[in-house]
C-alpha cells in the first residue's frame, strides 16, 4: 500500500506499457526470423538441397 502512496498508477503506468512494447517486439522479431528461416530453407528445398544446416 506504500508503494501506491508513493507511485501513484498514473505515473507507473508508462513502465508497464513500455515493458509490454518491448515484449511485443521482441515476439514479433522473433516471428519474422521464424518465417524466414522457413521460406530460406523451402527455397533450399526447391533448389535441390536436401542437407538443412
């Protein structure tokens, strides 16, 4: 109860939100290298490669 004394909601609000953006980056980031990765290697599947490294 101190800690919302202290640091009204208003105020901590930003931190929560910024923690969430960059949760949400870092998943969407790691998403987009997913889908890469799995269209590179369709593309090397295609080719003829069999070997995924």
């Amino acid at each position: 109860m101190v800690c919302f004394a202290l640091f009204p909601y208003y105020e901590a609000s930003h931190l929560e939100v910024m923690d969430t953006m960059f949760f949400v980056g870092v998943n969407a980031g790691l998403l987009i290298l997913l889908i890469f990765g799995l269209v590179s290697a369709q593309a090397k599947i295609k080719a003829g490669r069999k070997e995924i490294i």
